[in-house]
C-alpha cells in the first residue's frame, strides 16, 4: 500500500488525522526562503478513517512538483508549459475541413521542432466532471434582476447535471522547455536551442537557520529559492513556444488547472475536489498547498485508490488501469471515424482517458535514425538473399516502407515523432474495471486493426506517467513507436461535442459567460443565454426554424420563461396564443383547464376582481403582460405613433398600405395615396415649423404638434374625391373614386382597423418582464410567397409586421438603475416573434428585421425569430454578407425539415452549403425535440433539447390532446419544489416518467443512459 501527499512551497503542512499546521522558514542567507513549490510521500498505512501517520516525509519520496504559476512549472530539474487545447465539434464539417483539423496538429509541432533538439511532449485527453453549482453562482451574478425562482432554477439544473454526470472533454498539450542545475552556489538553467547557462542560481537548499532545520525536520521537505531573474527567462520561452503553437488555438494551462490535472489520475473515476486551490497565484515563497492526499494499492494488473472525505472520515475507492497500443496497423488511411483519439472519446459507451507521450526529433536526427532502420532492414534482406533465403513478403514491405520514409524526409526537410500511446479506464468496482477493459480492446482490434496489451506489474508507473513533468522510465519501450508527426493530428485529438455558450477572452478581458442549460450535443451538455452573443460582439438575432412538430416551440418557450425570470424585459408577438398560455399556466396552474377561463382571458380580467380566477403564483402575474390586441382600440397601430420619427412612419405608412392592398391595387391608388401623404406631412412641418418659431425648441414642439396619422391621410383623398366630383372633373374623380373606396373599407376591416383612428393611442408602457401580444383568430397565410395570399392573410400579415415594428420601438429605451448593483445601465430586453416568415417574407419585412437586429445589439435588444420557412432568414443573412456587414443571426436552431428542398434552404443558415448531402439529410432525419446548432462560434452539430423539469414539460405542451392532462395540476410555487421529469410520474402519458408531447418530445439525454 501507497499513499502520496503532494506539497508546494516554503511553509510545509504537516499532516495528523487530516490536520494541517503550517511552519515557516528562512534561507541560509537570512532572507525569507523563496517559495518553490514541492511535493512529500512517504509510504504508510491507513485505517479506516482519514486519518494520517505521523512522522517525517523523506526527501527522496516526494514529487517534486517545485513551482508553479500560470505560464510555467517546474517538476524536479525540469521546466514545463502547458497549453489547453480547444475542442472542436467535427460532426458534419466536409473533408477539406476534416483534413485541415487533422492537419493542424502536426503543422504546430513542426514549429516546434526546428531546432537542434529533441523535444519532449505530453498530450492527456481527460474528462472533467462539470462542478455546476459553480456555473450557477456565475450565471445568477451576470442576471441583470434574478428572482428568487429563477436562482433555484439554475442550481436545480446544476444539481440534474451533476446528478448524471455531465462530464467536459479537456485536451491538454505539455511540453518540457529544458533543464535545470542543481547546485549551492552557481547553479545554472540549460534553455532549449543551446543557449548559454543563466548566471543567477537555479535551486539552493539553504538551511542554516534554525527555522529552516525545524520545518526540514518536521516535513522532510527543503526550502528552495528560484531566482525571480531565472523565472523570467523561463516565462519568456514559455511564451515563445506558444506564439509557435497559436494555430492550435489553446490557452495557457492555469496554475489552477495544473492542480486538477495532477490530482485527476490519482482519483480515478472519483470527483477531482475543487479545495484547496488557492486561486491563480504561484507557489512562491511562504506559500504551500496541500494538492492531493491519497492512499493506494498497487496490484498487478490496477490500482486501487482510495480517497477520504476530510469531514466524515468515509473511504471511496476506484479501480483504475492502463492499457499500451502495443500493435498498430502499419499503414492507416485517414477516416473521421476511426480516428482514434476521437473513436476512444465518442465510440466508447464509458470515460477513456488517453495519455501521450513523444518525443519530437529534429530534422536531421530524424533522418538519421530513419536512414539507420532502413539500412539494417536492407542488410537483413542482403544477409537472406546472401544465405539463399528468399527474404518474405512482410519484411520486403517494411524495406519499401523505410525507403519511402527516407525520401519523404530528404524531401520535405521533416522533423519525426518518437511516441507512446496509452489509455486509462476506471470503475467504482473490479468487476466493471474488466467488463470495460473487454469492451475496449474489442473495440480497438474489430474497428481500428489496433491491439492493446494491459502490462502487468507497470500500473503505477503508468500512473505516474499520467502526471504532468518528467515521466518515470518503462519497461514498455518496446511499443514506442517511430513515426511522422501527422500521427496525433490524424487521430483528431481535439474533435468533441461541445457546443454552445464559450466565453472569450480579448485583451486579458473575458466576454461572455455560460449561459442556461438547453440539452445535450452527446455526452456533453449545451448552455445558451441570448444575450451571451452580443456581450462577445456578435449580432443581435437568434434564429429557431423547423416545420410544425418538430419541438421548435418548446425550446422557444423554455428560453422566454429563462430569459424574462433573470430580469430580460421580453416582449413577445404571440400568433398562436402559446405564449400566452405558458405564461397563464404558471401564474393559474390548473384553473387554465375551466371552460371559462378563457373567456376571462379574453376579456383581460383575470387575476382581478371581476373574475373568479386568481393566481397560484401572484409574484408570475404581477410581472406578466397578456394583450390581446384584436380587442383592443383602433389606431394602435398607426404608423406615426409606432415609428421613431415622421420620415419614418412615412415609409411604414406606405409599406402599410401596400401590404393591406396587395401590389397590384396598391400600383392603382399610389399616386393619390403619396399626395395625401405629402400633404399632411406637410401640414405637421408646417406647424413645427410655426411652434419653434413661437419659441419652443425642436424636441418640445415635437411633443406638443401632433403627428401625422393614417386616418387624415385617408381623409384627404376623400376630400380629394368629393372636390374632383363637385368640380366636375371626371377624369380625377375616376382617379380617385378606387383609392377613396378601398381606403375607407380598410378602416373597418379586421387587423387593418388597427392603423386608423382620428386619435391613436399607443399601447401601454410594457415595463413588466413579460408582455405578450397575443393575435387571437390570427390568420397565417399559407404560403411564403405574399403574392398568393389571400385578402385576409395580407391584412394579418401587415398587422403582425407593425406589431414587430411596434415591439422594435418599445425595447429601444435608454439607461436604467440596476436593482441589484444599483448601477446605471442597458437593461437586456429580447423580443420574440412567431411566424416570422409572415414578417419576413415581403422586402419591407425583411428591411424592418434587418433594422431591429442591428440596432437592438446597441440596446441590448436581441431579436428571437421563430419560423418554418427558412428562405427569408437565409435570405437576410445574405443581405448582410454582401453588404460587407457581419450577419446578425449569432446562433441558429434547425428543428426536422419535411423535405430535402426545405433542408437545402435551412444548410446555409447553419453555415454549410445549401447542396451538403450530410446536412440535408440529418435535417430530414431528426427526431422531435432534436435539431441541430450553429453557436456564437460557427460551430454546427446535434443537440437534443432538455426541459429538465416536469413543470416546464406541461408549461410547454402546445399539444392540445396531452396539455390539459399535464396541466391538471399547479405547479409549485418554489422551483426548489419542482420534479425532474426522470423522476416525475406524468400525468398524460400515465407512466413513470414524464414523455414529452409530440410536438416537443425531449429525448434522454446520453450522459443518462
């Protein structure tokens, strides 16, 4: 049995029963020792407990992790830099973008293998159980006014995600600078290339003082002094060999980070604890961190691990080996799916960490070594030949093979790769440890041709190796193998899942953040905030399309209750009512199913005293907003009273009048229409004219003269008419007799109505963090094309584009007083429109969308569109692209598209070529409630959407046969009391776990399978 506790620093901790007192000490010359960060073990046993032996630790034990900060380490006499690599979600990118990841890799490390020397390296792919709760606090601080549901709401969902557990691939690359010298008095660092020793001392072990022989005696462990001069030199060629690695793309590995890297081995499939880390400093001079304190067993074929909880004492144990690729085929075609770091992190049905270690050899070294192997093999032919052996089939390929390599290397003045692949599986037990050891090398020999070999009585130097630094020396050499650097690239080390929200870093400063849990892309969870795009400079608009059914609205609505709860002021135009009736759910809870609650909705009383229904939930009502806008007043829509100014509810006013009359009546009333409009405009610069002349300036005569309206502009061509008729002029009358017609019967029709009144009235403030503009008995027309619409689905159509514009104009408010900070800034504000194609398929729509989602990214106002047509987005996204402007729609959900013709129109929107056969056909292919993403970063790949919880599940059911089934029963009024829908006993599908309706069903998420 073993157990290793790593150490750092000048003030040692000594351990008894789990208790920790620091001593501090003094270098030899007086001065406070320098701080290098170290590491003790010493063998003993444990018992039961966690507690710990007594007694000092030996030098010659300890790891000797000696300094660390965020650019370098140092691990014995050698100095390290680490580097985090991105991952890189590969699912449907072409072959010239597959060979380009694939490429990328090796065109780095070539960078770093230009010099004379060798080169030691060390990738470590491992997984990273996701600490939520710490993604919550996060996300509750960047909430601009959170209610209390709303902080329970992501904690909850961090508490499902850890429940599950929700893992995160981290692709590490580390790589050794060079040597340091020991000695007392002239100590010197060798850096890479050959440069001249440093002149200030490297490590000096003074311990003269007494102090120093106090804690020495007591730990076992020395101080040390690293010289601030030697470190600088250090950090430089750190930052020199990152700039060589910047296509990779990655960012330097945190000291932080460095500690759960070293910790992860020696925990197995246990949780890495996040204490103690102390932050980002360095282990500098009187500072020493405990990293991991463990005990184990060295069997021979695993190790066991133990850990124990600080507090109760309580043992968990995890089985953990290694296994070597001890054959692999000796010539491999590049395939995305066999790729074999890539296989192992998403083939494999259980964690498979991957460890390796290479070495890159210079150019000439490396033809050297390559000459010498093709001279021996070309020897042991001539030696066959020579004997009267005919040479075999097997050694004549390896001679060919040999040859080919040497002219490739003379050729292209290449460096090689010495290299060691090895993967690490853990289980809670040993019979599972097994099972999946099986499963793993079944796997590798049936679909890769690779054979992997378990070696025996190696497992704890394997495990060793697995640490970052210096690697302990293997008796497994024999399977190094000597190859191109193409080898890590072409198993596309970095490929993943991961999609989503991804906070960047410019100038030192980050922006954005992790935004709320919306599904799974594999194994790995999907987080998206709407405003996190416009916080990284991206556009203003996110774009959710997909025919009827396929779980659009679902994900839609999940993201409106989210939004509007963290303080996001959302209006919503609400076509269908579905909005509306999420929002009447959580506030009313089962009372929605009476036959006359709707009634009451209508008529806008409910929750007051004229009607008998009252809310479960008064805090959701009190913040929620449900218009209905048919019942309400004329003239709400006019488009002066909408728009920001005169000129431009002049050309809404005509693109009104066009979208109510069709183009082809339109083209018949246009020149009176235009008269009318010039003279009333007229009429209003008239009077502004005359009121700044009076004295006022120009913002009080604008509040005081008011403005035009669509009422007198149809009066003036009914005055036109009646003078043509009693002035006899029939050739103007016969002009103006169709225009005075048609415009005169708008005023009465549905939806036009809106437009017209002798004294608008704009709608009320919507300050509230819900307002919904429900359309009931909206018409939607049939068809994209407005040519073919009939009558009433052009008046319903240029009804629901002023209300965009009317939403456009509400959300565009100035600074406001934070509630929670008290600090004054740009509340965050999203309007939602459905049936956005209505909106989007006439040139006029498509100006205002345009409008609205550049200039709401200066408000803070994010635009969500949601749609079944997608030609009019793609087609907005193209405006943008030709104008030079950068498209606006920052993330995109495609739900299931019903034909590949459909799909084509959809491929561009997620950034791929409308004729990509891959995406086209996965479009086809989806299930419900499973689309497809592209995020902030031009990502795209599958995520299957998760309501998480049983309530939201029912809040969301637009199905009309589940809902009032799911809806029978009031939601809690905490969401601390909400039931995950794994646990939930559903109501309408009568078993134990909650299925989502047809048109939302949410699949089980993978890490849950």
């Amino acid at each position: 049995m073993f157990m290793l506790i790593l150490l750092g620093g000048a003030v040692a901790f000594f351990v008894i029963a789990m208790i920790m007192a620091a001593t501090s000490s003094k270098g030899a010359n007086g001065k406070q020792g320098s701080g290098t960060a170290g590491s003790g073990a010493r063998n003993r046993n444990r018992s039961g407990g966690g507690g710990t032996g007594s007694g000092a630790r030996r030098e010659d034990m300890r790891l000797p992790y000696r300094y660390a900060d965020d650019m370098i380490f140092v691990h014995g006499d050698s100095v390290w830099t680490g580097l985090v690599l991105p991952t890189s979600i590969d699912e449907y990118l072409n072959a010239v973008e597959l060979q380009a990841m694939a490429e990328a890799p090796a065109r780095a490390l070539l960078n770093l293998a230009r010099g004379d020397r060798n080169v030691e390296c060390h990738y470590r792919k491992v997984y990273q159980p996701i600490t939520a709760v710490g993604w919550a606090e996060e996300l509750n601080a960047v909430a601009w006014d959170p209610t209390e549901n709303y902080k329970a709401y992501n904690f909850r969902k961090a508490e499902y995600q850890e429940r599950i557990g929700a893992m995160r691939e981290r692709n590490i690359l580390l790589v050794k600078l060079g040597s340091l010298k020991r000695g007392s008095g002239d100590g010197s660092g060798v850096l890479p290339g050959g440069d001249d020793p440093v002149e200030e001392p490297a490590l000096s072990g003074g311990l003269a003082a007494a102090a120093d022989r106090a804690a020495a005696g007591a730990t076992g462990v020395h101080g040390e002094f690293l010289a601030p001069g030697l470190l600088a030199q250090w950090t430089q060629v750190a930052r020199e060999v990152h700039e060589s690695l910047e296509t990779l793309g990655g960012s330097p590995l945190t000291r932080e980070e460095l500690v759960w890297l070293i910790r992860k081995p020696l925990h197995g499939d246990l949780p890495v604890p996040p204490e103690p880390v102390l932050g980002s400093r360095a282990w500098g001079p009187d500072q020493f961190d405990l990293v991991v304190d463990f005990s184990g067993e060295n069997r021979k074929t695993h190790i066991v691990l133990h850990q124990y909880d600080e507090v109760t004492g309580e043992q968990r144990t995890s089985y953990t080996t290694t296994l070597v690729a001890a054959n692999w085929p000796t010539e491999t075609r590049f395939r995305q799916s066999t790729a074999w770091a890539r296989y192992a992190a998403q083939n494999v049905e259980f964690p498979v960490e991957i460890d390796m270690r290479f070495t890159l050899i210079p150019y000439t070294r490396f033809k050297d070594r390559a000459s010498k192997i093709s001279g021996n093999l070309v020897d042991e032919m001539n030696d066959m030949a020579n004997s009267g052996r005919t040479p075999d089939t097997k050694l004549a390929s390896q001679v060919t093979r040999a040859q080919h390599l040497l002219d490739d290397i003379e050729e292209h003045k290449m460096p090689g790769m010495e290299a060691q692949i090895r993967f690490t599986i853990s289980a809670p037990d040993v019979e599972e440890l097994e099972r999946r050891r099986r499963i793993l090398e079944m796997q590798f020999k049936q679909d890769l041709k690779v054979t992997l070999l378990r070696p025996t009585r190696q497992q704890w130097r394997l495990l060793q190796s697995q640490l970052p630094g210096n690697a302990p020396k293997l008796p497994v050499a024999p399977y190094l193998r000597l190859q191109e650097v193409e080898q890590l690239g072409a198993g596309l080390p970095t490929a993943g899942t991961e999609l989503g929200d991804n906070p960047e870093q410019r100038s030192g400063k980050k922006l954005g953040w992790v935004g709320n849990l919306v599904g799974w892309a594999g194994k790995m969870p999907v987080h998206y905030s709407l405003h996190v795009g416009p916080a990284r400079n991206d556009g203003g608009g996110l774009a959710i399309v997909g025919a009827s059914g396929g779980g659009k609205s679902s994900l839609a609505l999940q993201k409106f209750y989210e939004e509007s709860e963290s303080g996001v002021r959302c209006l919503v135009i609400d076509p269908k009512t579905d909005f509306a009736q999420l929002c009447y759910y959580l506030a009313f809870g089962a009372q929605v199913n009476d036959p006359e609650f709707a009634g009451d909705a209508e008529r806008g009383v409910l929750g007051t005293s004229q009607s008998r229904f009252q809310p479960v939930n008064a805090e959701f009502w009190q913040e929620t907003e449900v218009v209905d806008l048919l019942k309400g007043q004329a003239g709400v829509l006019d488009p002066w009273v909408i728009a920001r100014d005169v000129p431009s509810g002049r050309l809404l006013a005509e693109s009104m009048l066009r979208g109510f009359l069709g183009d082809e009546d339109y083209q018949r009333v246009r020149l009176p229409v235009i008269e009318a409009m010039a003279t009333v405009v007229g009429r209003y610069n008239s009077a502004i004219r005359q009121a700044t002349e009076q004295g006022l300036n120009a913002r009080d005569a604008e509040q005081q003269v008011p403005r035009p309206t669509l009422w007198q502009v149809v009066d003036e061509v009914v005055q036109a008419y009646d003078h043509a008729v009693a002035t006899g002029d029939r050739e103007a009358a016969k002009d103006l007799k169709l225009a005075q017609m048609l415009l005169t019967e708008l005023r009465t029709l549905p939806y036009a109505r809106l437009a017209f009144a002798e004294r608008p009235q704009l709608l009320s403030a919507m300050r509230k963090r819900r307002t919904v503009i429900t359309l009931r008995g909206f018409q939607s027309p049939a068809a994209s094309d407005p040519r073919s619409w009939n009558p009433a689905e052009r008046l319903a159509a240029t009804a629901l584009m002023a209300v965009v514009e009317l939403g456009s104009q509400m959300l565009d408010v100035g600074y406001e007083k934070n509630p929670v900070t008290g600090e004054i800034g740009l509340r965050p504000k999203a309007l939602f429109v459905d049936e956005a194609y209505v909106v989007t398929a006439t040139e006029s729509g498509r100006d205002l969308m345009r409008r609205a989602l550049k200039q709401g990214r200066s408000y803070l106002a994010v635009t969500v569109l949601i749609t079944q047509q997608a030609i009019d987005l793609v087609q907005i996204e193209d405006s943008e692209a030709r104008s030079g402007g950068a498209n606006q729609i920052h993330t995109v959900f495609a739900f299931k598209q019903k034909s590949a013709q459909e799909a084509s129109l959809v491929a561009p929107l997620l950034g791929r070529p409308e004729n990509d056969a891959k995406v086209v056909s996965a479009l086809q292919e989806l299930r419900t409630g499973v689309c497809l993403q592209r995020d902030a970063d031009k990502r795209v790949g599958t995520v299957a959407v998760d309501l998480v919880f049983r309530e939201i599940l029912a809040a969301t059911d637009t199905n009309g046969t589940t809902r009032p089934a799911r809806q029978s029963v009031n939601p809690p009024l905490s969401v601390w009391d909400w039931t995950f829908m794994q646990e939930a006993a559903d109501p309408a599908a009568g078993s134990a776990t909650a299925a989502p309706p047809a048109d939302q069903q949410t699949p089980e998420p993978s890490p849950a399978a």
